[in-house]
C-alpha cells in the first residue's frame, strides 16, 4: 500500500503509458481501407511507434502488457492476449491479425499466440479494438481484433539501428530500413536478436527474425507489395513450482522445458483504383509455424488389461516430447465503393489451415499396484515401461462474404450496417498407441506384462454461420462524438474439438455446433481543452458457449474430455481512456472493469475462470529538457479465479489476487540521431506471477534494468 500512495504522489506531481493522441489518426482495422479513427463507432486503442520507442520491449507481449485494455495470461504453451474478460476461452475468442491476415491457432487445448516473433522494430502500430469485428473477421472475435500493422505500410525513407542490455545478462541488437530506390520502388528489411538468460534459474532463450520486402507502383491506379518474415528461435525454461518453494526462492526452477519454434509468413497484396470512387484490395498470403518441445515431469499411469484388470504406476519419471506443424493459406479480396453519402465495403475472404500434431510420452517406474476388479494386490517391486504416442492431423477450410455499409443521414449522423455469411468444414484424424511393459508379480509366475492399445478416428463436419452489426455515430462537434452499436458475432468449433475422448480412452464425435455472442455498446470520445477522453458502456452474453469437461487432467497419458454446448455467459463492462496536455507533461489513465458470470451449464453461477475483473493503468511522461523526457508508469491487473481438478477429477475455485508493477524510463536525445533511454522495470520490486493455481505459479521477474542506444536516420 505504501509504495502505491508514493506512486501516486510521483503521478500528481511529476506524473509513460500509452499515448492515445488520435486527431487525425487513421486504422485499417475496422473496414479494411484506412479510416479515420474518430468517426469510427468502436472503442479503439492505437499504440504508435513513437511509444513502442519510449521504451526498450523484448517483445509484442510486453508491449500488450502495457496496454490499458489488455490483459494477457502466460499459460503453459505460451501467453494469450484477452479483452473483456474472455478468460480461458481467449486464444479462440479474441482474434491477433497481422497487417490484417490472422495468427490464431486451430488448436486450443495446446495451441500457442506467435505473437512474440513479430520484432518489435518492425511495427508501425498496433490497433486495439475490444468487442468488435465479426463482420470483417468471421470467427472468433467475440472479444475484440488486436491487429499489429508493419512499417512497410507507410512507404517511408527511414534507418533504425539499436543495441541494448537488459537484466539477465541479456543483450538485444537490431537494425532496419526503408527506402524509396524510385518513384514507383520502395523496399524494405529488418533484423532483430535477442540472448540471454530469464529470471528463473536454468532460463534462457536465444531468437533471431527477419522481415523484408518491397512496395512497387505499377501506375497511377496499381501498386503491388511482397513481404516476407522469418522468426528461429530456442528456449530453456521450467514449468510451475510449488508456492512454498516460491515463498523460499522465487527463482527457483520446476522441471526443465526445453523448446524452439520456427515461423515463416509471405504475404502479396495488390491495390487496384479502377477510379476515384472504387478501390480493390486483393491479399494472397502464406504462413508456417513449427514449434517443438520437450519437457520432464513426475506423473502416474493406469492401463485396464482384458478381464476387469488394470496395472497403476505411481510417480513415474517422464518426458513428453511434443511437435507442432500448422500451414496456412489464404486470400482476402476486398472493394470499397465510395458513392454520396457514404461508402460500401464488399469483400470475400478464404483460409484453409493444416495442423500435424504429436506427442510422445515416455516414462519410467519401479513398482506398481496390480489391480484384479475392486481387489488391489500388494504392490510389486518390478521395473515398468510406458509409452503414450499420439498424433493428430486436423485441419479447418473457411469462406467468408460480407457487406459493410456507412451512410450519413446527416452531416453529423452516420449509420454502419453489415453482414457476413462464413461456410466452414473442419477434422480430420486422430490417432494414439499405448504399450505398457513390465511382468507379473513373482507370486503370479514373473512371466513379461506387454499390453498395446491402439486407437483411430476420423471425423469431418461443417458449419454456416451469419454475423452482422449496426450502429450509430453522432459527431456533435469537430472533435467530439458519442456511439452505439449491436454487434452480432459467432465461434465456429475448432477441429480438435468435434471428437472426444471417454474414460476408456475412446474416440468419439460429438454433435458441436458454433456458440453464438450478441453485445450492446454505448460510448463517448471527445478532445475537451487540452483533454482526450474516450469512455464505452459494454455488455456481451453469449449462447451455446462450447464448454470442455475433462477427467484425469494431472496426467497427459490417461486425459480424458468432451466438448459440449452447456455454456451460457455475460460480461458486462466498461472502459475509460484519458490523456491530458500540459505543455511539458502528459498525464494518462486506464480503467477497464469487467463483471463476468456463467449463466448456464455446469458452472452456474460462477466467474469466467482466468477473466481479471479489470485493469489500471496511470501514466505520466515529462519533459524535463528539450533533449530528456522521463517517464513513469503504473499497472494494475484485478483478481481472478482459476478452476481446478483435484486427483478424483472433482473441481474447485482457486481465487487469485490481484498485482501491480511500476516501471520508469527516461530518455535522451544526444542529438538529431542517436537517442539513449534506459528504465527500471518493476521498481518496487513486487512479488506477482504470471500464472498461478492453488499450489503453483510462475513468477513475474524483479526489479530489473535496461539501457540501449538508438540510431535513426
């Protein structure tokens, strides 16, 4: 509480966040086409390159930490961006986009957010839209678009080169550029490169990315642009310890994790003026990520043999050994009409995504409990073999054609309509095979034990889906506007989860169907003085909600599940940006609140898991001389809770508190081209964690440093 009221005190006197200086911005997140940010119906967040410069970020994750509206949990395969409280169900619910073409996995049990190999130096902007976009983007927007945009958009001469040392005896380098060769030729490139070591003891990871590309006007009325990225990268880490062993030594390491993924993405776009009214867009784009691991644990192993028999091993050492392999392709054709009193957007976008999948989990025992029916003999004193092999080759096929319409009724009222139609298919096939080898107690003969179980499915099924929205945007004055709007949005299931598994470990189909989320939205946004403020009313509920029930979830090798549509939530909610300008000193704040309840199912009564009930975030950036500014920011994410099983498969809440992080940073222009900034992350060094249950977590970093050094031209 202590170091709150003295930041609090930094704040009102000297009081960086986010900059949310919007008069005259423009997105592409929206429509498709660049708009302008302040007739737009939504309540939109935009962190330009002039705040990512502020301060020295690894990666996209940290800047998104950053973020008044996001919240972003670190899970077992990497982190998940979440808006407006979608919680668990977030990798499936809130869609990432990259210049506009989608990262999201089709797994979401063990599917990662490649967000971290997008390099942070080749980022224009990133546009941040909660609650919106199903008319644009089809599925899985129920909690917003975060659409990361590259600098190769803006056809501007620039070089970059910067080299930085950071806590952890880590080192970052990185360099990119710009240029126009011709009036019709620009090209492009970047690199970036990280090493070091993390907080925990045994982290380390080391990651290099390339982007390049080019930018050529065919005429007056064509322009055609090539990009291209290609992220390696490699990782040592630990899974989560136990909370008394966090309480002796927070940074202790769990059970080795060791990984390297592998992403490569090209994309062509081709803009075609056919005149001053009508413009073509056409995308055509290629992406691979490749991510394998391998981690050790402790874990227990049941297998029923013929005649009501089954072998239990207890505490076996193993290793999961685990690959990853998604392919996708798309194309994106979209025109805007611009005719009297408003514009027409008509666009048609396709995706098929290909995923392999496997898994190999190998473990070890010396004893294990012989079970004959309810009779469990005394415990034999044999070596013991297991192996669990499972593979899954999935994919997902989708068509999506949409309308999106703004019309002026007024000079100063402006209605939005629009409607998507998406046909999707999806499956696949599923495989596992399961030996167990040891041999029967001395008393029963000694004889070997080998027990195989092989197990094969394929399914296939499709879904037809209509998304829609309508508002209105009333501009009451130059720079101020209020909104509201009905968004109508849907979730088609994913391959992986129209096939369950029983107790038996049987593959069956199940009858999933897409879950369907209406939200209402009201909003203000207005430059007062020397004042932004932008303020949204929000509410979601959400029918058919795809809901996992599982069994056996402490162990990989016996995990249980199925997938049905018992879910019904609401989230009801609001969002609050300010900023203010005083001269030398920009003051902002953040509040997000989210209140979520599952209305149907299971789980009645209860909050979203992993959903915090809001955000803080308070701001102040200063500047000191005309050649150093300092900064300093707050951040304070909510409780939560998480839902657990214990050993018997019976659930429980865990209730998580809340934390907070400070960070400083200070920066100072040598002269027209060099810059130095340098910041202390976490400065009253709080003890939080990324992720947490009952008995473990992950731990958030200390106090730590970084200073670098940056060339433009």
């Amino acid at each position: 509480m202590k170091n709150i009221l003295l930041l609090a005190l930094i704040v009102s006197s000297l009081a960086s966040a986010q900059e949310i200086k919007l008069d005259g911005s423009v997105i592409t997140s929206t429509t498709g086409f660049e708009e302008n940010l302040l007739k737009e119906n939504k309540n939109i967040t935009v962190i330009s390159k002039e705040t990512l410069e502020k301060k020295d970020y690894k990666n996209v994750e940290e800047v998104l930490r950053d973020a008044p509206n996001v919240m972003v949990q670190e899970t077992y395969f990497g982190p998940v961006i979440d808006l407006r409280g979608n919680g668990e169900r977030a990798i499936s619910r809130v869609k990432v986009l990259v210049d506009g073409i989608g990262i999201n996995p089709i797994d979401e049990s063990m599917g990662t957010l490649p967000i971290n190999t997008i390099p942070v130096n080749s980022i224009e902007r990133i546009e941040i839209i909660p609650g919106g976009g199903a008319v644009l983007n089809g599925s899985g927007t129920a909690g917003g678009v975060v659409n990361v945009i590259i600098k190769s958009t803006a056809r501007k001469n620039y070089f970059t080169s910067s080299y930085g040392n950071m806590s952890y005896d880590t080192n970052k380098a990185s360099f990119g550029g710009g240029y126009n060769i011709t009036d019709r030729l620009y090209m492009n490139m970047g690199y970036s490169y990280l090493k070091g070591n993390g907080y925990r003891n045994g982290d380390d990871r080391e990651e290099g990315s390339f982007t390049g590309g080019f930018d050529y006007k065919i005429s007056d009325r064509q322009r055609i642009k090539i990009q291209g990225t290609k992220f390696r990268g490699n990782q040592d880490t630990s899974n989560p310890i136990s909370k008394e062993l966090l309480a002796q030594n927070r940074k202790a390491a769990g059970f080795p994790v060791e990984s390297n993924s592998d992403r490569e993405s090209y994309s062509l776009d081709h803009e075609f003026k056919v005149n001053d009214k009508f413009t073509v867009l056409t995308t055509l784009y290629d992406q691979r990520y490749k991510r394998n691991f391998v981690e050790n644990s402790v874990m227990d192993y049941e297998m029923e043999m013929p005649k009501k028999k089954s072998v239990f091993v207890p505490n076996m050492n193993a290793q999961m050994d685990g690959r990853f392999d998604e392919k996708s392709k798309g194309a994106k054709i979209r025109g805007k009409y611009i005719y009297d009193r408003g514009e027409l957007v008509l666009g048609y976008d396709y995706n098929k995504t290909k995923l392999k999948r496997s898994s190999l989990i190998t473990a070890t025992g010396d004893k294990y409990d012989y079970i004959m029916g309810p009779i469990k003999l005394p415990t034999v004193i044999k070596p013991v073999d297991v192996s669990v092999s499972v593979y899954n080759d999935v994919y997902k096929e989708t068509n999506g054609f949409y309308g999106l319409n703004r019309y002026n009724l007024t000079e100063k009222l402006q209605l939005t309509t629009g409607l998507r139609y998406e046909h999707s298919s999806y499956g696949g096939t599923r495989s596992s095979v399961s030996n167990i080898n040891t041999s029967y107690p001395n008393y029963m003969g000694g004889k070997p034990i080998k027990i195989n179980k092989t197990r094969v499915a394929e399914d296939k099924k499709s879904s037809d889906n209509f998304a829609g929205e309508i508002g209105l945007n009333y501009s009451y004055s130059d720079t101020g506007s209020i909104y509201t709007r009905y968004e109508r949005g849907f979730i088609s299931p994913m391959p992986g989860q129209i096939t369950d598994k029983n107790q038996k470990g049987e593959y069956k189909p199940n009858d999933l169907k897409s879950e369907t989320s209406d939200t209402l939205e009201v909003g203000v946004k207005d430059f007062i003085g020397n004042s932004f403020l932008s303020w949204s009313v929000f509410t979601t509920f959400t029918e058919d909600e795809i809901s996992l029930i599982q069994g056996s979830v402490h162990n990989p090798a016996t995990k249980w599940w199925s997938y049905k549509n018992l879910g019904k939530t609401r989230r009801i909610g609001t969002e609050l940006f300010a900023e203010q300008y005083f001269g030398n000193l920009t003051l902002n704040q953040g509040i997000t609140y989210v209140n979520t309840k599952i209305t149907k199912g299971d789980y009645k009564g209860d909050k979203v898991p992993m959903a915090p009930e809001g955000k803080l975030t308070l701001g102040a950036n200063y500047k000191v001389t005309e050649k150093l500014i300092s900064g300093v920011t707050f951040n304070y994410v909510g409780k939560s809770t998480v839902r657990e099983f214990d050993k018997k498969d019976n659930t429980f809440k865990t209730n998580i508190s809340g934390y907070h992080f400070t960070d400083l940073t200070v920066q100072y222009k040598v002269n027209e081209y060099f810059t130095v900034s340098g910041g202390i992350n976490n400065i009253f060094n709080n003890n939080y964690n990324y992720s947490e249950t009952r008995d473990s977590a992950i731990p958030a970093p200390g106090r730590n440093y970084y200073l670098s050094g940056a060339i433009s031209l």
